[in-house]
C-alpha cells in the first residue's frame, strides 16, 4: 500500500500522531477483512479461513506495502497485543465466519443478514425459518369454517409406572373458528373413530379462543414483535405444579407451548414471529439428526428440561423449512424408562380449511364420519 506521510501540525504531540497511525492501522486490517458468511462456520473451518487472512497480510508485508501495514500485521499476528477496536473485528469475522466466495449476497438487507450470522446456530437456524414462513401467501378462514389437520402420532402410554409406547395413529381434527365460548370445539377422528372435541375441563361457560384454542382469528390478533409475543406467551403460560420459580423451567413452558402452535393454518406474520421468539429463549440449541413420527430426517430444533430429563425437537423440512413435527425422548434413565426411550412422536400430513367438521378437503363428508364412528 502506499500513502502520502503523515505531516505534524505545530504544536502536535508525539502522542497524538501515533493515535493517527493507530486508527489508520486498524481501518487498514478492518479493509483486509472478508465479509461475513451466510452460517456458522465449524471450528475447523474458522481455523483454516484465518490461516488465509494470515497469508493474504504476510503477501502484503512481502511485496513491501509500507511500514504501517508492516506494524498492523504484526498486531494482528499477536493476539495478546491487538488493540482494543482491532481485536473486535477480528473476532466478529472469526465468529461470524469468513466468505470464501467473497459474494455477500447483494446489498438489500445486508446490516440485517449479516447480524443473524453472529447468533447462536440455532437461534441463527431459527430466524432462516421465520424469513421463509413469513413469505407463504395468507390464507383466508371464516369464522364459520372448520381448519383441517392430518397428523401421525406415537405415544407413550405411562399409567402402569413405566413407558409403553403406542403404535403409530393417524389423527384427523376439525378445530371450530367461531371464537366462542364454545362447548362443541369440534371433532376427532383416530384411526377411524370419530369424537366429539368438547370444551376444556372446568370452562363450564364454553372454551374460548385463546391460546387453548387457537382459532385462527386469534392467532392474527397475537403481537408480531418477538420480545412483546415473549412477554404474551410468558403471562399466558402456567407454571408446571412443583417446578416453582425457576426461570429455567418456565422458559421450557414456553419453549413447549410455542412447540404446540406450531403447524397448522397460521397467519404468516404469526407464524414467523413464534420462530423469533422461540430463537430468544435460552438453551434452544440445534439437534442433529432429527426426523419426525414417519422418519422424514430434517433440520432440528431442541430444548432440554433437565428437571425432568426430556428433550423435545422440533423438525424442519431441509428445502422450504416447513413444520415437519415433532418429538420428545427421555435424556436419562428414570424409574419409568432407559434415557432415549420415546414419549412422543408426531407427524404434519395436511393441513386445509373447510366449510364442516368431518368433512376431508375434498372427499368424505360429515355422514360418512357418522357412520364410521358407529
């Protein structure tokens, strides 16, 4: 590099130059700095892409660019000694990770992007999904209509003290929009057996919409921002009996109600603001490897609740990141199963809007759900 010196006005102070030459060092080795990648990059590759930054400031010092990128080499090539502003941006790279490509992806919504790339990986993984939810078109419910679900479940049954898991059941429900209070919420039908869906246990007056019924009406009524949906979902939560005060396990609470709403018919903004509330609660981690009740592997997301030694993931389709399921397994061995046993499982098949309870998107109608139930 080469540059005009830097002259000394009168009466300057030796001092004052050197804090000059200091601040232009660390604008030079903030311009040798890639941009930021889109991910977090694995250790290994952190390592590797500093070698390269190494390397790319040893060639400068080699082809004789000056004494001052000389003394900001240096700098950099000695941790203990960076200066303050110097060492940030080193590690900001560092943990955001280095683009090899050098493409940043276009100027619109770079400040935003580049930002997410210095989150944890899941809460990083978590806002990816909250973007592609928030472009899905909105569809439109009547308060008088029927939101359709078709979903796989496994569960464990453990009334005689330990767990027996089930076998896989396909579940139909057709959840009323009227925001109530209702008695009749809607129907089930379990492998065939169709059932009423009846109001919540001591809502003598009905169950309204709420977040134990949540209609799709009161899904949109529900705040975007993510720290007020955080505020909502922690003052709506009950704490678990026993757990006391423990922030640790009221953060679970709402880690697994916000597990609850997901899937389904959602309003798009709702549905992405979940995902970044979700992305902020503490010890949301990432979960390798996990698949949802049939086994479709995807992209997880897990929280563990060390009280009761149960983690529970939520799986993401890898292409479009649409809800997949979800499913939880014991982390320990308890009197009522070996750690990895299975508590529950499921599976998002379909999802629709119809004009009747019973009724299929587009096949059986509500006297054929009688007659199966009979």
């Amino acid at each position: 590099m080469t540059g005009k010196p830097i002259s000394t006005p009168p009466g300057s102070s030796p001092e004052r130059r050197d804090d000059r030459e200091e601040r232009d060092d660390r604008e030079e080795i903030a311009r040798l700095l890639p941009p930021p990648a889109d991910e977090d990059l694995p250790h290994e590759q952190h390592l590797r892409h500093k070698e390269l930054l190494m390397h790319h400031i040893d060639r400068d010092i080699e082809s004789g660019h000056g004494s001052r990128t000389r003394a900001a080499a240096r700098r950099l090539r000695r941790p203990a000694l960076l200066l303050p502003a110097t060492a940030l941006a080193l590690a900001a790279a560092l943990t955001a990770g280095v683009a090899l490509s050098g493409n940043d992806g276009g100027s619109a919504g770079t400040t935003q992007h580049r930002a997410s790339t210095r989150m944890q990986p899941a809460a990083a993984l978590l806002h990816r999904i909250s973007d592609a939810a928030e472009k899905h078109e909105a569809p439109t419910v009547r308060d008088d209509q029927f939101v359709y679900t078709r979903k796989k479940i496994r569960e464990t049954d453990l009334t005689s003290g330990k767990a027996v898991i089930g076998p896989l059941k396909q579940h139909e429900t057709w959840a009323a929009q009227e925001p109530g209070p209702l008695h009749k919420l809607g129907v089930m039908r379990v492998d065939g057996e169709t059932l009423p869906i009846n109001a919540n246990l001591g809502d003598t007056e009905g169950t309204p919409a709420g977040i134990d019924r949540p209609t799709y009406r009161w899904l949109s009524s529900l705040p975007t921002d993510p720290d007020k949906l955080l505020d909502y979902l922690y003052a709506k939560t009950p704490r678990a009996e026993g757990t006391g005060p423990d922030r640790r396990e009221r953060d679970q609470a709402v880690f697994e109600r916000i597990g609850s709403l997901l899937g389904g018919v959602m309003p798009p903004e709702t549905s992405a603001a979940l995902y970044r509330a979700a992305a902020k609660l503490p010890g949301v981690t990432r979960a390798p490897g996990a698949h949802d009740a049939i086994g479709r592997q995807g992209l997880g997301i897990a929280r563990d609740d060390k009280q009761h030694g149960v983690r529970t993931e939520w799986v993401f389709d890898k292409k479009d990141f649409s809800f997949l399921g979800s499913r939880s397994y014991l982390t320990r061995d308890t009197s009522y199963g070996k750690a990895g046993t299975l508590l529950s499982s499921e599976a998002e098949l379909e999802h629709a809007v119809v004009d009747k309870a019973g009724r299929r998107p587009g096949g059986a109608d509500e006297q054929t759900a009688t007659q199966r139930r009979s």
